[in-house]
C-alpha cells in the first residue's frame, strides 16, 4: 500500500499539473477512482501526507516529489521556472502495477446504447476477444477517456436476501451521504485472470470466482461450486455514463446463489476494506435506498426491488444551524429539483425567493436561461465566473439584493461555485447562511429534466449540460451540506419531503406532539 500512494500521487500531479495538498490529492484520486480496493482507512490524507514526507526525508533531492510550500507537494521533474523548492524531496522505485482488461471506447459504444443496466449481456460479452480487447497498466487506464475498463460486479445471494457491506471507511460526512453500503462484490478483470481455461471470455468468469475467493472467507463447498461453475451466473451489463469515472469502466453483473451451508449465517470477509457484512431481506424491512452507492443502487431497482425503498427522504446533519439561518442556499445538479424545493420554502415558509441564475443574466445583459439556450449561457457564466471578480460580483449582487428588501428570511435558488458561496458568507456572515443539497441520480434527473422542459433531449446531451465546465463545483457542495434531499419519485412525494424536513427543522416542537 505504502508504493500505491506514491503511485497514485505521481499520477495525479502529472493529472493536475500544479501543487496540490495531501487531502487535494486524495480527493481527486477517491474521485476518479485511482486507488485499489486494498486501500482502506479512517484517514487516508494523513497516510498521503506521511508517505510523501518520508518519501521526502529519505531520499533527498532524487526524489520524485517536492514541497513548494507547507504541506504542498509537486513534482520535481515538473517544477515551473522561479518556484523555489521549499524543501528536498526523493524518488522510491515502485513495484509494477496491475494491468487490467480494457475495450476501446469507440468499439465498446457501437454496441451499447444504454444508461443503467440492461439483461441482455450477449452482444457486449462477444467484445471480449484479442482482436478487440487489450491490456493496460491500471494507472494509465484510470487516466484515460479513450478505454473503458472491464470490471466484474457481484451479487451473493441466500434465498430472497442479498449480501451487503460497507467498502473501506473514509469517515468523512460527504461519503456517508453519497451511501455507502454496498451489494457488489468484484473488481478489474485483469491479464491474470485470462487462461487457457478461460472460456473464451478473456478471463471474464475466472476474474468473478477470483473476487469472491478474494473478498469473502468461502466455505470449502462454495469454493468448490465456484471452480466447477455451479452457482455463478452473468445476469447483466451496467453502463453508466453519468461520472467520468464511470464513462471509464463499464461491468458484467453476476449473481452468486452461495450453498447451504450454515456458514452462510453469519459470512466473514476476506479483505480489510470490506466492513460491516450483514445479510438484507424482504422481511427485516425495506432500506433506504439512497444509504446505497449508485451502481447497488440500479442492481437494487432491477433485480432485488423488494429489498430498497426508493421513496424521497432527507438527512439533516446541523439542524440548529438550518433554524438560525436566515439565508439558505438551495443547490443541486441540473434536474435535482432544487427550484421546486425553493419554492415551497417560499410559499410554505415565507421565504423571500433569489434566484441566481436570473441576477447572473442580468450582470451578463441576456435573457433568463431557458432549455434551448441553455449551454450558451453556461459558457458565458462560466467565462464571467472565472474572471478574478466574477464570484465576489455575483455574491455582492446577491446580498445587496438581500440587504434592500425587508422580509427577514431568504432562499437563494441555483449557487454554482464554492467561491460564490463564500464571498456571499464574507458578505453577510457565515451564521446567516446554511446549504440545502438536493441530491437525485442522473438517470432519475434525466426524467424530471424532460418532463420539466418538454424537450427531446437524449440522455448524452443531458449529461452534457449537467457536465458543464460552470456545474463542476455542484457536488462539492455536498460536503458543506447542512441537509441534505434525495429526490426519487414523483412531484407530489418530493415536495411532501421537502415540507415535511422544514417542519422538522422550523418547528420540532410541533412535531414530537403528532
């Protein structure tokens, strides 16, 4: 693990291009998913920081790595002309990393039409063959829109219920929000696993037992079901195009049916990053289906519906601070449904409505965003907002705005950039302000995009626009959230829960007493 950080580091700054902090380096690499699933860990910013540091103090100036200034680490082969190294740094020879089973993006898309999951495999498992299919280093895969990378995804299942599980514990409030309880087991399908005992799949099937052997203690009578094929079905393909990380891997989801041993009563894991492993059926009561990371999330809705509630629901992290506020910043990805929660905070509870995207057109001198002239005006706010004034301008805007009227309370509908929001918090003071997240799956958004704008849109576009250069910062809003929604059904169901998480928060009181 030790050399993966450092792996994982070099690649990032060559990403990056500039110097980055530890945590900015884990960041980005959690995002785009660049580490293994071997690496685990409570405080994975902190083992980046000391990996480079010892790294640093051990070998001195051949180092790969450098300080640029406290806790600020680059490349030394890198290093632009007149930045002065602030410390010595050194270079550790890492071991060979894996080389994972990889399809030509071009070739995989002339086959696959799809967002989510789709049960008929057939077509895309005829991709794996040598003519078509090639070996890459883990690292450069990871680093490249031109491949996706073939992955197993397993469910186990026992009767009606499905294995479940927590992957690794970075214990941050942004990745629990996200969901991170688990129903995949599985990983790359890598140049190991291919043999001559392949089955003609470049290793597809022998990659899924290997996982399973892997990632859970098996009894000797699973082992021996798995090696002899029994149990071990391809059920499906999961395509998801919503996330740059997901663009650059695609999965053939299995389902393990496991023995009846009694050993499956209480299963134990094989692998360090997997905690928390527990069986879920029908029968002990739905689970909320947004504690699930995406992909369990679709596996969830197609074939184990029983097993997940998809109603809408919300998580409040600091109540108080909600309740105080006397500014809330409603903010999501395009389709979220963001705009009709702020409107039912301004018709429900009295807030006075600001909507940002109209005082940005008014700065920029056009016409309030509309669908059709949508990504115009995203590259026109992105080009204001990257000016050196663009966000504290918009965030003056705002609050003067604010400052004018009289009502007390105010709902500011559709903040882009972190830097807006804290300008707008310099302005007005932090203790004023609280974030709303309204949070809603891409395929979901996609629905309530077209219904909402009456469009054609294919789902590609869509993912266009909620992509834009100007909607990057969105997610990271998740991090400062104050509450967050999950958006899942229908209208009517999803402003009950807006109305019913403002009630709990605005008047608690009234609430213990239903």
């Amino acid at each position: 693990m030790s050399s993966e950080f450092l792996i994982v580091a070099e690649r990032v700054l060559l990403a990056k291009g500039n110097a980055m902090s530890a945590s900015q380096i884990v960041d980005y690499a959690t995002a785009h998913q660049l580490f293994s699933d071997r690496v685990a860990g409570k405080t994975p910013f902190q083992t980046m920081k000391s990996k480079l540091s010892v790294d640093i103090r051990t070998n001195g100036s051949n180092s790969k790595f450098m300080r640029t200034a406290p806790g600020k680490f680059f490349l030394r082969a890198a290093l632009p002309t007149g930045i002065v190294e602030y410390e010595a740094p050194k270079y550790l020879k890492t071991p060979p990393s894996e080389r994972v089973l990889t399809v030509p993006s071009a070739e995989f898309y002339k086959h696959v039409h799809f967002q989510g999951i789709s049960l008929s495999h057939a077509r895309v498992q005829k991709l794996l063959n040598p003519s078509v299919c090639r070996y890459l280093d883990r690292l450069e895969a990871e680093l490249s829109n031109d491949s996706k990378q073939v992955l197993t995804y397993i469910m186990v299942s026992r009767g009606t219920g499905v294995l479940c599980f927590q992957r690794g514990n970075f214990n941050r409030v942004e990745d629990f929000l996200r969901g991170s309880n688990c129903i995949g087991f599985g990983g790359h399908v890598s140049e190991t696993d291919n043999s001559l005992l392949s089955e003609g799949s470049m290793g597809l099937f022998e990659s899924a037992r290997r996982e399973l052997m892997e990632e859970l203690r098996l009894p000797r009578i699973d082992q021996t079901r798995l090696l002899e094929g029994r149990g071990l079905s391809l059920v499906g393909v999961l395509n998801d195009d919503s996330s740059p990380v997901g663009r650059r891997h695609f999965a053939f989801i299995f389902r393990y049916k496991v023995s009846r041993d009694t050993f499956w009563d209480k299963p134990i894991k094989g692998e360090k990053s997997i905690a928390q492993l527990h069986w879920i059926r029908p029968n002990k009561g739905h689970q909320p289906i947004w504690k699930f990371e995406y992909w369990s999330q679709l596996c969830l809705r197609q074939f184990l519906p029983l097993l997940a509630k998809t109603a809408s629901a919300y998580q409040i992290v600091r109540s108080g601070r909600v309740s105080r506020a006397s500014i809330i910043c409603v903010i999501g990805a395009l389709g979220s449904g963001k705009s009709e929660a702020t409107r039912v905070l301004a018709h429900a509870f009295g807030y006075s409505e600001i909507n940002s995207g109209r005082v940005l057109a008014r700065l920029l001198g056009v016409r309030p965003v509309t669908h059709r002239q949508r990504e115009e005006f995203q590259k026109q706010a992105f080009h204001f907002i990257q000016g050196s004034n663009g966000p504290k301008t918009l965030a003056a805007t705002i609050a003067s705005e604010i400052l004018r009227r009289k009502e007390h309370r105010f709902v500011v509908d559709g903040l882009r950039q972190r830097k807006t929001y804290e300008e707008l918090c310099t302005i007005l003071g932090k203790e004023r302000v609280a974030v709303i997240y309204v949070h809603t799956l891409p395929d979901i958004a996609f629905k309530f995009y077209v219904g909402r704008s009456r469009s054609l849109i294919s789902f590609s576009e869509f993912l266009k626009l909620r992509d834009a250069e100007v909607e990057r910062d969105v997610p990271g809003f998740l991090k400062i959230a104050d509450a967050v929604i999950y958006n899942w059904e229908g209208k009517s169901v999803y402003l009950r829960t807006v109305r019913h998480m403002f009630e709990a928060i605005l008047f608690p009181s009234q609430l213990d007493k239903r």
